[in-house]
C-alpha cells in the first residue's frame, strides 16, 4: 500500500505542472491520494482526527479561511490545497506526515527536472517550427525561446512560479547533499543541483536570483556550522560556476537582470520610466492610496480594478494586481490581513531556528522574498505551494512546539 501511495504522489505532484494546459490529471490524482489515504487508514484500523493543540489549529484554519473566500471563488484552490494539507497534519501522525513530507520533495525534485527537459524540448520544436516556416516575427531571436517566456510555453507556467518550485527544490538538494557523508550519492546530488540552478538561471525570474543568493548564503553557514566546509567550498564554488556560465555565454539573462537599470539610467534616474521595476512602485503607491482610504480592504470585490483606478495615469494597460502577497491580502482583508500575512511568515522563522529546521527557513524565504514583488496566493500554483511547501512545515514544527 506504501509503494502505491508513493506513486500516487509522484503523478500528483508532477500533474501541478500540468494546471495550465488541463486540470483532468491533477483532479485524478488529488481524488486517488485522498482515497489511497482512507484506505491506508482502514487496513491500520485508525480512523480518529485528533485535537493537535490550539497553535497549530490556527495556523491550519486562518490561512485556508483566507483561501476559501479569496474572490469567493476558489473552491478548486481550496480543494487542491487545503483538503490535502487537512489529511496529512491531522489524519497522518506526525511521524507519518514528515515521511509524506520527504516523498514530496523527493518528487518535486524529479518532477522539477522531468518539467525542465520537456520544456527545453518545446522551445527546441518551437525554434525549428520557426526556421521550417522560413517567416520570422520582428524582434525574433531564437535564443528567446529557451528563456523566461519562452521557455515556460510550453506549459504556459508563468516564470516567477516555476522559479518557486524550483528553488524548493534545489533547498530539498542542498540540504540532501549536506545530511550525507557518501561520495558517490553526493556527486549525483550535486549533479541534480546543477541542472536545477541551469534551470533556474534560464526561467530568469530575477527576484528569484535574490531568493537564490539568501539561500545560498544560509546553507554555507549552515554547512560550516556543521564541520562540513569542503562542501560548503563545493557549494559556492558550484553556484559561483553557473552564474558566471549563465551570465558570459548564455544572451539575454545578464540583459535581463541589467535592464531596469539600464531603463532607470535612460530616464535619468526618475521614478516614472518604462522598467517594470518603475511600474511596481507605482502600483505599490496605488495600494497603499486605495488602503488609506479602505482600511477594511475590499473582501470579495476585484481588487485589480479597484487599484487600477489609483493606478491610471500613471500606466496603462489591462489591469494589474498587487504585485506584493502582503498588500495583495491587505486590500482583499483589510490591513489586518496583510499583518497577519506577516505574523505567518516571521513565526515561520521562529520556529525554523527554534527547532533548527532548515527546510522551513528556505521555504519562509523564498516566500517572503517572492512576495515583494508578485502576488503569487491569487493563482492556483501559488496556493499549493504556499501551502504544501510552507504551512506543512509549519503547522508540524508547532505541533511539536504545543508538545
């Protein structure tokens, strides 16, 4: 029953990839992991849901709660999130959750990579498609096809929330490589590692390099912390490799990571500008006009056409959302949202140093820093990685604080 489960896993959590082209095999395998649960649970005669404690109930219900009526019409959401996240922290015991926990990661990282080469098969189709037709787009570059956008549409995946799933999984390998002592499984480890940074660097989500660079200095002092400086040493010397690879020989990543600079050089340094960095702030300064005088936040209301109406003028265009979970949750909750939005993350922290759990403080990270500049719980691969990678983690490491 074990081996099934554990597939069944894996397709769900290779169908997450799959949302944007068709919802049928993640629904499949959302409805056989809940069965498969239940069936478990009857061969072991253990039916009962026990009260884990007050801490953890409310960092299980106050976040599915702000699911659940998230425009009021997020019932798919709350059903892939928050139904699964129910069995494992209170069907599974605890013991039972954090080995779930490794199979997940274990297949995000497979799956993360099995997503990459189908990906880089798309954009190689898409180039010869192109080159056969012998008519080119103004402004075409082949190489554009096998970064950001391009890369990801074959999936239709946007790129900062691929960038998420990725960074989640080279933290589950890094952390891997520091727990064991073997050569050979080390080396195959950091060969997952490289091609997950590969990938990284060509999905070019630029805040995701920020996350990434946190990450990397937390692991190397951890690595150190721990009497393992050779790999440390490895670590950086690895990442440093990628990076400069990255950034000489593959066209358009360093571009991309210079051009709002180089927008804000062009129009001499003025706010106002045609980077997206400069758009950002206007759309922050159009949140927080709308909050000053809304307070309360807007509940079921469109928050995008409520900002866009702070927001003309200074862009135009379709509609924009936050750009930020932390106001993003302010104008659909209130001002109250948004803090509580923050009282999650920084007790996330808390208790990643409190029990020492290193999983928990990449994931914090990389959801906070992501946060700054997206609005990643208003799509439906935001919610379950917010809430598989993140609020797991947390509602288990407080179960083990209410104990």
């Amino acid at each position: 029953m074990k081996t099934l489960f554990r597939i069944l896993i894996a397709f769900y959590v290779l169908s997450i990839f799959f949302l944007e082209i068709s919802l049928v095999p993640n629904r499949i395998f959302l409805v056989l992991v809940v069965l498969a649960s239940f069936l478990a649970k009857r061969r072991a005669n253990s039916w009962n849901i026990k009260y884990q404690g007050t801490i953890p109930l409310i960092f299980f219900i106050v976040p599915s709660i702000f699911l659940l009526f998230q425009q009021c019409a997020s019932n798919f959401v709350l059903l892939n999130s928050i139904i699964p996240l129910f069995f494992i922290i209170y069907y599974l015991n605890i013991g039972e959750s954090i080995e779930l926990r490794r199979w997940i990661y274990d297949n995000l990282v497979y799956s993360v990579i099995v997503v990459f080469f189908v990906s880089l098969l798309g954009s190689a189709y898409a180039v010869v498609e192109t080159a056969k037709s012998g008519v080119t787009p103004e402004g075409y570059y082949w190489w554009n096809e096998f970064t950001h956008k391009g890369l990801m549409s074959t999936l239709k995946v946007h790129p900062t929330y691929m960038a998420m799933f990725i960074l989640s999984a080279i933290c589950a390998t890094i952390e891997k490589i520091r727990l064991k002592e073997r050569g050979r499984a080390i080396l195959l480890d950091s060969s997952v590692l490289f091609v997950l940074v590969l990938f990284l660097f060509l999905v070019s989500a630029k805040i995701s390099y920020l996350a990434l660079l946190f990450i990397l200095l937390f692991a190397i002092s951890q690595y150190f912390l721990s009497g393992r400086k050779t790999k440390a040493l490895l670590l950086l010397l690895l990442i440093i490799s990628i990076g400069m690879m990255a950034w000489n020989f593959f066209p358009s990543i360093g571009d991309r990571v210079k051009s709002d600079l180089r927008d804000f050089k062009e129009a001499e340094y003025q706010i106002k500008n045609k980077s997206k960095a400069s758009e950002r702030i206007f759309i922050w300064k159009a949140c927080l006009e709308y909050l000053s005088n809304n307070p309360m936040g807007s509940f079921c209301s469109d928050e995008k056409e409520l900002v866009s109406k702070y927001f003309e003028g200074n862009f135009q265009g379709e509609p924009k959302n936050a750009h930020n979970n932390f106001l993003e949750y302010s104008l659909m909750y209130g001002v109250i949202g948004g803090l509580i939005l923050i009282a999650f993350v920084i007790y996330a922290f808390y208790l990643s140093f409190r029990f020492k759990q290193n999983m928990l403080f990449y994931e914090a990270m990389v959801f906070f820093v992501i946060s700054l500049t997206e609005s990643t719980l208003v799509r439906e691969l935001g919610v379950i990685h917010f809430a598989v990678f993140l609020q797991m983690h947390l509602v288990q490491n407080s179960l083990k604080l209410n104990r």
